[in-house]
C-alpha cells in the first residue's frame, strides 16, 4: 500500500499531462482502501492546473472523466469512516476550523463529496473562454487571487476540441 501512496504523491511531480494519464492507467479496477481518511489530491491539484497551464482539450476531457469515479470511491470511504467513527474504531483528527469548513480549506473528501471539483478541468481565464466560445452561456465562474476563470460545459469543450481538429485537417490539405 505504501508504494501505491508513494506513486500516487509523486504523480505531482510529473507535468500536467503525465499526471492525468498516470491517473486515468491507475483508475481501471480502483477500490476503496480501508485507510478511513483518504488524501489523494492529486485529482484536484490537476484540476486546477488545467487552467493555469492551458491544458490541452484532451487533457481536460481525460482528467474530467474520472469525476464520477473520484465520486463513488470517495463515497464509498466516507461510509467506512461513518461506521468506524459510530463504532469507536476510528478517531477523526481534530479540524482546524478557524481556517474555515473543510469545503473551504480544500479538504479533497470534502469537496469532491459535494460535488465542488465537477468539471474543474474546464475553467478557462475569462479571455481564453471569449475567445473560444464568444458571448456563449457558461456553466459558471470563479475567481482566485488574481482574476476569474469561466467554465465551459462537456459539450462546449468537445466542440472546441472538433473544431481545433478540424482546421489541423484542414490545414493539412
């Protein structure tokens, strides 16, 4: 199990496309380990640098398709921390709540189990999104310490990856 950790913590080291498709070979046939308070972040930290490294439409589909996934493994682990805490057999570690609820400090149980992290992968810098999409509808938008990033749907980045395609085909001829 220690060996498994160790790969998956060292997934952040690795450049962005590396790292979602390091997650995406490890994914087929993921279990829930009966560690009680799972961490792997690895699946938000690439989240966010999708946007801030301008990943490729494939990258960003790639990385939103294990969503659900993420989801049903991180359910399943809440359950098993549930019981352990009713029973007794498990003991949560004391929150630092003065920084906040665990959504806010980016606890990855707590944001994926709420359904935060849902198509991270497709924030775009607000320029890029008007660039690509126009005046077109978002699915919403948020901002960090230095500007607001708009997030495009499913639909809206398959149709942008057809497009790029399309004029590489283009192009061509």
């Amino acid at each position: 199990m220690a060996k498994l950790q160790d790969h998956i913590e060292s997934l952040r080291t690795l450049p962005l496309a590396e790292t979602i498709q390091a997650m995406a070979d490890l994914t087929p046939g993921l279990t829930v380990a009966s560690n009680p308070e799972p961490r792997p972040s690895s699946s938000l930290d690439a989240a966010a640098k999708c946007y801030k490294e301008h990943a490729l439409f494939e990258v960003r589909l790639m990385h939103q398709s294990m969503d659900d996934l993420f989801y049903k493994i991180y359910t399943a682990s809440y359950e098993i921390l549930a019981k352990g805490v009713k029973e007794g057999t498990v003991v949560r570690s004391v929150d630092n709540e003065s920084l906040g609820c665990a959504c806010c400090r980016g606890e990855p149980d707590a944001v994926i189990l709420n359904g935060f992290n849902e198509c991270d992968a497709f924030y775009f810098e607000e320029g890029e999104y008007i660039t690509l999409w126009g005046d077109e509808q978002s699915m919403g938008y948020m901002m960090d310490e230095r500007e607001r990033h708009t997030q495009a749907s499913r639909k809206q980045v398959e149709e942008a990856l057809a497009r790029k395609l399309a004029l590489g085909v283009q192009s061509m001829l």
